[in-house]
C-alpha cells in the first residue's frame, strides 16, 4: 500500500512539475502566444467608429494571412478609412473562428467588420487546430465544438484538456521543436503537408457546404452589430475551386474577396511547401488587399447605416 501511494504521488508530481514546465516554457518561449495574446488583446477594445474615425476591422486568419499579408504595410495603407484588429493563428478554420469569435464577442469586441480569411480547406475543416483551446475559446466554446463536430466522448475530453493543460495543448509543438533539433534539415524532410484526407465535395455539394458555413457565421455577426466579408487568400487552387467560394458566399449576402487571381500567380511567389506565400508574394497580396478592402468595406458599412 505505501508503495502504490508513492508511486501515485511521484506521478501527480511529474504531471505537475511537467505542466509547470509547460506553462512557463510557452509563455516565455512562443512566439505564436505572445503574438495572439497581444492580438487578441487588442482586438477586444475594438469599438465602432465615431463621426470621421476609422472603421473598426477585425481580420482573422490562419497560416496563409500570417505569410501572406504584411499587417504593418497593410494597415499603413489603409489607416485613412479602416482601423485593423489583426489574429493570424496556423491551422485555423471554420470552427476555430465560429467559436473564437463567440469568444471575442463575450468578451467585449464590438468591430464594425469582421473579416476572415477562408479558402476551401479551411472553409470545410471538420476540426480545430491544436492550438486554438488554449488560445481561442472558453471552456463552453470547447464544447460547443465538439457538440457541433459531433466528437465522442474521448476527443471531447482530449479537446477539453487542450483548453485547460498547457503540456496537453502543447505536445505536438513541443514534439516538432525536438524534432528540430535532433534532425537536420527538418522542415525539408517533413514539409507542411496540406490535409489531404479531406475530400472535397463537387459542385453545388461543395457551394452548400460553404454557404451553411458563411451563414452561420454571417449570423454571429450580425447578431453583435458587424458585417462579414470572407476574404480567399492565395493558394495554388483551381480557378473553379477560388469561384465557388465566391458564389457560395455570395449566395448568402456575403461578399467574398479573392484579390489576387491565383490561377496566375507564379509558383516562385510561394514557400517551399507551395502553400503559403513568400515575402514577394506577400507583397503583393498585401498591395492587392490594401486595394479592394477599403471599398468592400465602405460598401458593407454604407449598407449597414442604410
């Protein structure tokens, strides 16, 4: 018996001294939590604006906004007419900001506009990124997901221990940071792989999946006082793949932004992984953006006082 209870009470250390560890190594280590903390601080005292202010803009993404748009350019370039409150979280999709979103409204963010970015993957991701308990949602917000991806009772409680353990929440970062470090040329070996196991639906499957997605979204908008506009980041997509999400958002009231075509944008304007895009094609979607947003914001908000 005094050996069970010792064995027991050097586990519970373990997991203590290890989510301990954990919690200090992100906070002072991560670049991804210290950026969407501050972010996310930021865009929760978005208020709408006064008589000759900015609009209030929130722009949430994942990966591809994160290497694709150059914020400090963009908001430079932007700031006679828009005010922007930028997230940028890896692996983000749908239900990371239906929920994320829930989240940011409970807790004070009243923009004007809330623009997020989503291309097909994204749009019809059934999951939530790894990191997006922890940083995104509330403990409710955890459940809503899992109620609404219809999760068992196993990957609900996987999720929820993502929410509330740093260790758990971290693991496969801290997984690929070893990785790292033990194998050369890693990111070489093991490159970004896009989720392939996700088959697309075809035609107007594909644009209904889509357009129940925006609503829902649109509808959480709407109902805290903001207008949505879906903005398509570049990726190496099919030309019908970039209209179908147009028509699939627009079918629901939602304009739908695809500043550049990328059906022509070069392949020496993305990564390695030919996914994401490097700093020249960063450059150039920013500019694109920088462009079109201001209008289709000034149209959106224009329609909203009408």
């Amino acid at each position: 018996m005094l050996f069970a209870k010792t064995v027991v009470g050097a586990c519970a250390l373990l997991v203590v001294a290890l989510e301990l560890c954990s919690v200090y190594l992100v906070r002072r280590y991560s670049v991804t939590f210290a950026r969407v903390s501050r972010q996310y601080m930021e865009a929760v005292r978005a208020r709408p604006a006064g008589p000759g202010e900015p609009i209030s803009v929130l722009l949430v993404g994942n990966s591809l906004l994160l290497d694709g748009v150059d914020v400090a350019q963009l908001q430079e370039r932007t700031s006679k007419s828009l005010r922007i409150y930028p997230i940028f979280l890896e692996g983000t999709g749908y239900y990371d900001w239906l929920y994320g979103l829930h989240r940011l409204f409970r807790h004070g963010a009243r923009p004007q506009v809330i623009v997020v970015g989503l291309e097909t993957y994204s749009a019809l991701d059934n999951g939530v990124w790894e990191e997006t308990p922890a940083l995104l949602f509330d403990a409710r917000d955890v459940l809503g997901a899992a109620s609404d991806m219809r999760l068992d009772h196993t990957a609900t409680t996987g999720l929820m221990l993502s929410h509330w353990s740093a260790f758990w929440g971290m693991r496969s970062l801290f997984r690929r940071r070893i990785l790292r470090a033990l194998i050369p040329n890693y990111d070489d070996l093991f490159p970004f792989i896009r989720p392939d196991d996700l088959t697309l639906p075809n035609g107007q499957d594909l644009e209904a999946m889509v357009s129940a997605r925006v609503r829902n979204l649109r509808e959480l908008c709407e109902a805290h006082g903001a207008k949505l506009i879906i903005v398509i980041p570049p990726t190496p997509a099919s030309e019908n793949e970039v209209r179908q999400m147009v028509n699939a958002s627009e079918k629901v009231g939602v304009k739908a932004l695809a500043p550049i075509d990328t059906v022509k944008l070069a392949p020496n304007f993305y990564e390695a992984d030919a996914i994401h895009l490097n700093a020249a094609g960063a450059v150039r979607f920013t500019s694109a953006l920088a462009d079109d947003l201001p209008k289709t914001v000034s149209a959106a908000t224009n329609h909203i006082s009408q």
